[in-house]
C-alpha cells in the first residue's frame, strides 16, 4: 500500500508525465485506490496460483482497440472481482480495463490488449506493484518499498549500460532490436525465481577460458532468434535519439510487432537460465551453451566496484547515484564468477538474477578502467 506522501508524489510524477500525453490519468484519490486494491488483490491466490494482472485506466470510448472485450455490466474494482478475472490475464498481452462511473466509483468495464500507453498497474508477484505510464515504469512496490523512477533518460536501463560500456547513445535499429530482446530474456530469468546468471559476448569472445566446464555446449550453436531480428532489421540505418525514447510512441509500437513473433524463442532462453551455471549468447543473439560453471579466483582478492542503483538519485538529483563498493558486498560466489568474467572477457555483460528476483548487471568500463555493477535493474522490467 502507498503511504499518503508516496501517493501524492506519484501523483505529480505522472502530471509531470502526462504534459506529453493525450492518455487520460485518474484523480488522485482514484489512482491511490487503484493502486492499493492492486495490491491487496497480489496477495491472494485463485485456484492456488498467485494472481498476476494487470489494470488500465482507460475510460471506456466509442472506438475501442482491436481485440477489446467490452462486459455487457461493468463490475465494481474489488480485490475479489481482480482476483476472480486474473486467470484470463497474460503477461504483455492483455490487461482489465478501468475507469470512474457517474458515481464517482472505479469499476472494471473490459479486457484491453496491450501494449498501452496509459496509466497501467502490475501485479508482478504477492506485493510487488509496477505503475507505468507512457510505456515506462514509473513506480516499483516491492517488499513494503516504493522506488520512483524519473521522468528523464536516466533511468532507461540501455542507455545507462551504453554510457558506461562507452557505446554510442543512438543505436541502429537492430542494435536497439536486440537490446529489447535481451531485456525480454532477463524479465523472463527473472521471473522463474531460480537465479541464474546470463553473459552476453562479443563473437569470437574466448569464453571458454574463463569456464571450468561447459555441460550443455551447442554444437552447432543455436541462431534462431539471431536470424530472425537480422531477417528485419538489416534494412534499417541509425535512428537519432532512440535510446531516449523507444519506449514510446510509433518506435516502441514497432518494436513489439517485430519481437511478436520472437517471444517464445527468447522466454525459452530465459528459462534455460534456471539450470545451474550460466547461459551464454552472442551479442547477435547466437545460443553458445548453458550450465556452465565459472572459474572463480582467490576469494581474497576483493576488488573495487562502481556501483549504480537504478530508481536511486545522485548528489545532483538527476543521475542515478553511483559509488564504490568491494565486490564481495554484491553478491555470493555466483556474482563474483560472473564480474571476473567480466574482467576478464571486457566487451561482455553479464546478468545475474538473485531467487529474490533482484537483477545485477556487471561490466568493465574501459574510460575509468573499473568494473561497474547496476544494481536493482529488475525494476526497469516492464
């Protein structure tokens, strides 16, 4: 549940949003009462499965979206009605529908598809909440804790990474393809709750230096999802900007059509993350092996990390706040694999999901010569 200071502030935060948008948003008593019958309703369960959802705030109009199921009786927003319609939701799919009667009361009018570039609230897991809006998640509930994340660039999980790897910030649009492919893959690692740790490497990148074994090698490796972004995207020339904003409008519409068709492919991969060691894929989205177990050195050598916390705010309260930890703060022995890794092989990442479904991301930063960690970048998850 939001306390009344964090209501009020995400309140503003989506005003601040919406100067850019025709999407309606609701009052904001109706936006802490969605909110909260949001959660309630994460915590129950329906035919002994958790009820994972999602809700829109979109007031019914006489041209609807394609798809749309419109209910002949709009019923009341309660935890019950939420919990009851739950079973009929799919991730990145579909979503309940909400708006305000005369009344002055929420009530669930339709099954909306999605995307949706309104004000949309998640049910993740029990008593984890996403409110997004315009595309972006705006706000993260999660273990009683609420992360805001800002209205600017700065919180876009790509360009955070590009920035500190030293990449240009306006990739081609195969480059920003697989970007969001790969974010697709890390959501699904994250979701299974099993951790996993997943590297993604230039080709020809000596990986198997740095692995103790390998039990599941692909031979040949597998390039599925590889050819199928290449098969659309090897047309397309430099996009100005689109890391700042391919998370809205005709970019962001674009992106989702392309990936349709890739989704199963790369959820498949996510989940083979699961398996103990970790997954291996090419920056060209090329599946190498996975299960597989990392050299680790001597636990004594604790080296220095620069640590950025994702929905956290910097002295200059606009950059993400960065600083220095050991890397024995970060994490067990399955993060430190994955950073000397990252040492070692630098034009890699690697992507280490807790079972508490907290996501780490490690790299080298070549201008500073450090490794850098991103921490908490489960919240940039859609």
């Amino acid at each position: 549940m939001l306390s009344p200071d964090d209501s009020l502030r995400l309140s503003n935060l989506l005003r601040a949003a919406a100067r850019d948008s025709a999407a309606p948003l609701p009052d904001p008593v109706h936006l802490r009462r969605l909110v909260d019958t949001v959660f309630w309703a994460s915590l129950e369960r329906e035919e002994g499965q958790p009820a994972r959802f999602s809700i829109c705030y979109a007031p019914i109009r006489p041209t609807k979206p394609h798809h749309t199921l419109t209910f002949a009786a709009p019923t009341p927003l309660t935890s019950n009605e939420i919990v009851k319609l739950s079973p009929a939701m799919r991730r990145g799919c579909n979503a309940m529908a909400a708006e305000a009667n005369e009344d002055g009361d929420l009530q669930l009018w339709g099954i909306i598809p999605l995307p949706f570039d309104g004000l949309c609230v998640s049910a993740i897991d029990p008593g984890h909440i996403v409110v997004g809006y315009g595309g972006r998640n705006r706000l993260v509930c999660r273990s009683g804790r609420a992360s805001f994340l800002r209205n600017d660039a700065t919180d876009n999980l790509v360009l955070i990474v590009m920035q500190l790897t030293g990449q240009e910030a306006s990739p081609t649009f195969e480059n920003l393809l697989a970007a969001q492919s790969l974010q697709r893959i890390v959501d699904t690692m994250v979701r299974t709750g099993h951790g996993g740790t997943l590297l993604w490497i230039p080709a020809g990148t000596p990986w198997t230096t740095s692995a103790k074994s390998a039990r599941y090698r692909l031979d040949p490796p597998n390039s599925d999802i590889g050819d199928a972004l290449s098969a659309v995207a090897t047309t397309r020339t430099p996009l100005p900007h689109a890391a700042h904003d391919h998370r809205t409008g005709t970019l962001r519409n674009e992106l989702t059509a392309t990936l349709a068709g890739t989704s199963p492919l790369l959820d498949a991969i996510g989940q083979l993350t699961s398996v103990d060691g970790a997954t291996v894929l090419t920056e060209d989205m090329r599946l190498l092996a996975f299960g597989v177990m990392l050299r680790s050195a001597d636990a004594e050598d604790d080296p220095d990390v620069e640590v950025i916390d994702v929905g956290s705010d910097g002295d200059d309260g606009c950059s993400p706040a960065v600083r220095t930890l050991k890397l024995s703060r970060l994490g067990g022995a399955r993060h430190r694999s994955a950073a000397e890794f990252c040492m070692t092989h630098r034009q890699s990442l690697a992507f280490v999901a807790s079972q508490d479904g907290t996501m780490t991301i490690f790299g080298w930063r070549d201008s500073r010569a450090t490794l850098f960690a991103v921490r908490r970048a489960e919240l940039e998850s859609l």
